[in-house]
C-alpha cells in the first residue's frame, strides 16, 4: 500500500529541516545556474528579461525577502571550508539574522542551485561590483529525489502556472511520459482545484479515453501546451465527434515530430516560442511566410536550442512538409475547433444525433446506399453540378460523409468568434470565394506552393485535411446535371418529414441560445461590476500610498529645514513685534536670507510670537495683563512675505483664516513634531508649546 499524502509530506518536510544549512550571502560567481545567454544554450530569455525589468525599476533587488531566496546544494566538507573562512559557527549561518553573513569559496569552486535560476541570471546581468551577490538557503547534497523536487519547484512565488503546464506536469505525475509520483500528482491537482470549474474540466478530460490519449501523445513535445486551453474541453467532448478530434491531435504530432526526425530529445529542445513562431504559417506554400521565418531560424530567434547546421536542416523539412498545409499546434486546434462547432450545427439541423455516441456513428447509420449504380459515386462539383467515379459501397459511404462535413463548412451561418491572429484560424474573409471551391474535387484546385501572400482557400483546406484527412485520389469524373439524376420518392419523402422537424428544431435551438446569450450578459455584468470595484480599490490604495509618501517625505524636509534655519527665521518674526526685547540684533543680510521664495523650497515655517512679551504662552498668563492684551502684534508668513496685524483678543482669527488660505492653495499644516494641524486650533497649539511655529508643505 502507497504511503498517504501527509505521510509523505512529513517525511519530506523533516528532511528539509534535517538537511537544511542556513541561509547566507554568496556571489554569484561561485553559484552554477543555468543562463541562456550567458551559456550560449539557447532557450526562451522572457522571464529573465521581465525580472531584469522589476530590478532596474525598483532600482535594486529585494533580495533579502526569503520568497526570493535560491536553493542550492552544498558538501558538508565546502560549507565547513567556508564557515572556518568567515569565522562563524553553523549556529550563527541557522539564526536568520540580518544583514545575513557572508561566505566565500576559493576560486574555481562552484555550489548547484536547484532553483532561483532565472533570478540569478537577471541579477547577473544587473548588479555589479561588490553587489554581485545573492541570498541563498543552503542544503546538504545528499538530499532524496522528492526533496530535489520540491525545493526546485518554486511554484508558491512565480507566476502562476497555465493550464498547459498544469497538464503537462499533473499527467506527468500519473506516469506519462514522466516518473509516476503519487505525491506530487496530488500537489498538482491540490493547486488545480483552487479553481473547481477547471479542476472539474481536467476531470472530464481524464476520463475521455480518446481525447485524452490524443493529448498525452503530444506529452513528447512539451512546448505544444503552451496553447493547451481547458476551459475548452467540455466544447470538445460535448460535439460529439472524438475521432475528428483525435485526426486533428494526430496530425498535429505527426508534423512536429517528422521535423524533429523522431527524435525525442530534438522534440523536447523545441520551446514555445518556437511554436508560436511558425503555428499557423506555410512557409513551404507561401513566400511571404518563408522571408519572415527564414531569418528568425538561420539567426537562432527560432529553434536556439538546436546547432545552426541542424537548424538548416529542420527548415528544409518544414518547407517541405508546410507545401500542402498550415503548421498545426494546439493554438490552431483550438481555434479551428469553433468552425468545426458551427459545421455540426448545420449537420443537426438534418440530423439528430442527440442519442448516439458520436456524430460519425449517426452519419454511418444514414448512410442509405439504395438506388445507386454499384460501380459508380456520385460526387457534387457545385450547387448544380454532380459527377460521378468509379467505385464501390465503401467508397461511396466514405465521400458522401466527406461531402456533407464540406457542405455543412460551406452553408454555416454563424460565424465563430473572431480569431486572436489571422493565420491560426481557417475562418475566411472571402467566404463567398471559398464556396465555390469547397467541393471534391475542386478544393484541389488552386492550392500551390508558390503563393504569394496566404489564400482563404488554402487556410480551409488545411483545416479540413486535419480533421478528415487527405482526401482519395478520385480519378476521371463523369460529369452530369443535376435534371439527370434521379430522387427515389421515398428520399423525397424523408426530405420534406425531415424539414419539418428541422423547423421545430431551429425554434428550440433558438430559444436555447437566447437563453445562453442572457446568461452570458449577465456574467459579463458581474465581470464589469467587479473589474470596476477592483480598479477602484487599486486607485484608492494607490492615493492613499501617495499621500502617506508624500507626509513622510514632508516631515523629513520640515525637520531638517527647521533645525537648519529656525534661528534666523525667528529673529526676522521678532524683529517684526513691537516692544519685544531682541537678544541679539541680526544683519539685513541675515534677515533677507531668511526669506526663503517658494519657488526655491516647498517647506516655510510660520512662526508666531508670545503675545506677552517675556511671559509663557499659555491661556491663564495671556489674560494676566489686560493693557498688554491689547497690544496689536504682528504675524509673519515667511514664504508669502505677508504681514498682518491683529489684536491678541482676537484669539487666533486671524491666523485661523490665513491658515484656510494656505490650505485652498495646496498647503498642509503641520507642527514642529510632524502632527497634522488644522486651521481651527493650529494658532493655540503652536503658542501653548512654545514653538511659534507652522509648518506648511505644498502638497504634490
């Protein structure tokens, strides 16, 4: 019996414990990642260069953050070497103190990291000098495989994973082409069923024996999955027709891996970005496709992980096989998979095939081979010309079922969702155009590989021989009218009876997508709705983070303007009361310098001398002397250079109003100590703590 899934997890969280070293500051030059550039290994740089990206903007590396540690692997016999070096014990690497100790290695010497590779490739690339370093947790080499694993999976603090690496990974868990792990499959699927409707649609997958096996075929070529979607496979599995399905994935995995020349280690060298560069594209037909992939591959933009002499030769054989269709990946599977779906809704308007197990099986059971010559197949050539070839009943249930899927592509009337690129579609703007050739043997017509630019026509062409393959050589046709073929009465009957039941159908179906629509605007409603309520809390936070920045970078100025020019300020307000004793008498010059425009610094002090000349500002000792308290006196707004003169009676009105004023024109109020004031109550504040003194910041 396999062991549980905690039992695992404790068993591989106490050797984590057990093998874990400390945590400390390494070079990089003494860490062995990988880095594409650097070792001229080829391979996709995008993650190194968006990381690149946050580092130099945040102008730094949060490297200290343990979510952004590396894990490496050291000896027991290096680490003792390095602590002897740097003078400190085992216990002190285990305290998780900051700054974290620095531990160097002889020249030569190189520690493995299992993950943080991409981290360490962009801040190679970005920090220099004695920066040139990283924070790195330390475990013993000899750790078990399923440690290896976890350490290098990183999964909590990277982007989250798409539903093609979700596959990729779970089904390699479940042993296909992969090492069964019971474990980690559960890990996998644990962090899939935080979302339950695609946790639900992986399960409806697993379960679809043929779709399914189709798709782990591709497993060989990882890269595919990059266009991997299961929020599309309850479309697939409920249109009925896995054997289409299964013709498309087949082809798909045949085209890639006769490039590859069968070899799985090619197969795995290939990497998304190159799909995404040639899916859709035919650059064996089309010349405008082969100049602008031509130099993505001889430059190694496309296919870097292969040698330039194996590049050379892989072009040769994507030339050669991309002469009769488009380059097939799941991107285009689909997308071709929403045309297919509007072909099977003008098939049921004939055809109920609501009962049986798949759409083939129905179009096998109608086939009717009465009335017909036993050596001859009726083939149309247009909407009112048929010709007939020679053969037999099989052959006749074959093109029949090709001819009613082409007619069923011709005669849709609702047009998919337009497509994401062009190319990776074959939904036609020259619908029209296409009709016409949308029959056999016509659809051979016109395909060549000396196109110029890409044809409506050849992008049909390709997706119809993806899902029904190539069609059969047909030979010489007898062409006849359509006045000369004879309709059995009892087919005519069938007609009209299936007419009928056509129309009710039609009223269903429509009522039916109404009711989708309404459904589908309702969601989209919500989304709005909560799209909106995000977008608002995202500005809030922002406001309320530029505020708090913007009084913190106040505070700071106000402290350190004060402290600097305090003295000055308060002789040239002093100077500027009547009667007060000066204990010093400053220069012109001094005075003028404590004027500081506003233009020149955002910070200006408002200060505010003791109403009664020597006696503490507070209420009581205010009031003592009446003849005093009517003495007019003088206040000063340095950076506007105002002067207003008021009664002490007043209590303030006067600064109350001046202070709204500055307050109208941007101003925030503030004593000495930073705390917010307001007009109201900031003139007693200042008199009773004996500072005199407001500070205003501009605000930003």
């Amino acid at each position: 019996m396999a062991p549980s899934f905690a039992a695992v997890n404790q068993r591989i969280e106490e050797e984590k414990r057990a093998k874990f070293c400390g945590t400390a500051s390494l070079r990089l030059s003494a860490l062995e990642y990988r880095n594409p550039r650097r070792d001229g290994a080829g391979g996709s740089t995008r993650n190194i260069d968006a990381i690149e990206r946050m580092f130099r903007q945040e102008n730094g590396c949060r490297k200290e953050d343990s979510r952004h540690h590396a894990k490496a692997v050291i000896s027991p016999q290096m680490l003792e070497a390095a602590l002897r070096n740097a003078g400190i014990s085992g216990e002190k690497l285990m305290s998780d103190a900051l700054p974290f100790y620095e531990l160097e290695f002889d020249p030569g010497i190189q520690i493995e990291c299992i993950e943080g590779h991409d981290r360490l490739a962009a801040a190679d690339n970005v920090l220099y000098g004695s920066k040139t370093r990283w924070i790195v947790d330390l475990y013993l080499n000899d750790i078990s495989d399923d440690l290896r694993l976890l350490l290098s999976d990183g999964f909590d603090y990277q982007k989250p994973p798409d539903d093609g690496t979700y596959y990729v990974t779970i089904r390699s868990f479940q042993g296909h082409h992969g090492e069964k792990n019971r474990f980690f499959e559960n890990l996998w699927l644990g962090r899939l069923a935080t979302n339950a409707n695609k946790r639900d649609l992986f399960d409806q997958l697993s379960t679809d024996k043929i779709l399914c096996s189709s798709f782990d075929e591709l497993l060989e070529i990882p890269a595919l999955f990059g266009g991997f979607w299961l929020g599309s496979i309850h479309h697939l599995i409920r249109m009925k027709c896995p054997e289409l399905h299964r013709s498309y994935l087949n082809h798909t995995f045949k085209w890639w891996h006769d490039i590859c020349g069968g070899e799985q280690a090619a197969m795995r060298l290939i990497t998304r970005e190159d799909v995404e560069a040639l899916e859709g594209k035919a650059p064996g037909a089309c010349a405008a496709d082969a100049r602008s992939l031509f130099s993505q591959v001889m430059g190694g933009e496309v296919f870097g992980n292969f040698a330039r002499s194996r590049r050379e030769e892989i072009w040769s054989l994507v030339c050669s096989s991309s002469q009769r269709c488009l380059i097939p990946s799941l991107t285009t599977f689909f997308n071709d998979r929403k045309l297919l779906h509007d072909a099977i809704d003008s098939i049921r308007k004939i055809l109920d095939f609501r009962y049986k197990p798949t759409l083939n099986s129905s179009l096998q059971e109608a086939f009717k081979d009465a009335d017909q010559r036993q050596d001859r197949c009726i083939i149309q050539l247009s909407e009112t010309t048929f010709g007939s070839v020679a053969g037999d009943a099989e052959l006749r249930k074959h093109l029949a079922i090709r001819q009613i899927w082409l007619a069923a592509i011709r005669n849709y009337t609702e047009l998919p969702a337009e497509p994401q690129k062009s190319s990776t579609m074959a939904l036609s703007r020259n619908h029209a155009y296409d009709r016409e050739r949308l029959f056999l043997p016509q659809i051979h017509e016109g395909l060549n590989s000396n196109m110029g630019e890409m044809s409506s026509t050849f992008v049909r062409w390709s997706m119809y021989c993806a899902y029904f393959g190539t069609p059969p050589a047909l030979g010489a046709v007898d062409i006849e009218t359509r006045a000369n073929l004879s309709v059995p009465a009892s087919q005519a009957n069938e007609k009209a009876q299936t007419k009928m039941t056509f129309e009710g159908e039609h009223q269903s179906k429509l009522k039916e997508l109404a009711r989708d629509e309404e459904s589908r605007r309702e969601q989209l409603d919500e989304l709005g709705l909560e799209i909106r309520r995000r977008e608002a809390e995202l500005a809030e936070l922002q406001r309320e983070t530029k505020i708090a920045q913007t009084r913190l970078d106040s505070l700071h100025e106000a402290d350190d303007l004060s402290h600097n020019s305090m003295p000055d300020i308060r002789d040239s307000v002093m100077d500027l009361i009547p009667n007060h004793p000066v204990s010093r008498s400053p220069s012109p010059s001094k005075r003028q310098s404590s004027e500081v425009p506003a233009s020149q610094n955002r910070n200006t002090h408002l200060e505010l001398q003791n109403l009664e000349s020597d006696n503490p500002p507070t209420e009581h000792r205010r009031t003592q002397n009446a003849t005093e308290s009517d003495k007019p006196f003088q206040i000063k707004f340095l950076e506007l250079k105002k002067t207003m003169t008021m009664k002490p009676s007043q209590k303030g009105h006067g600064v109350m109003q001046q202070a709204i004023l500055y307050m109208k024109a941007g101003y925030s109020l503030a004593d000495r100590n930073g705390a917010r004031l307001n007009p109201r109550d900031c003139y007693d504040k200042v008199v009773d703590d004996r500072t005199y003194t407001i500070i205003l910041q501009k605000d930003r």
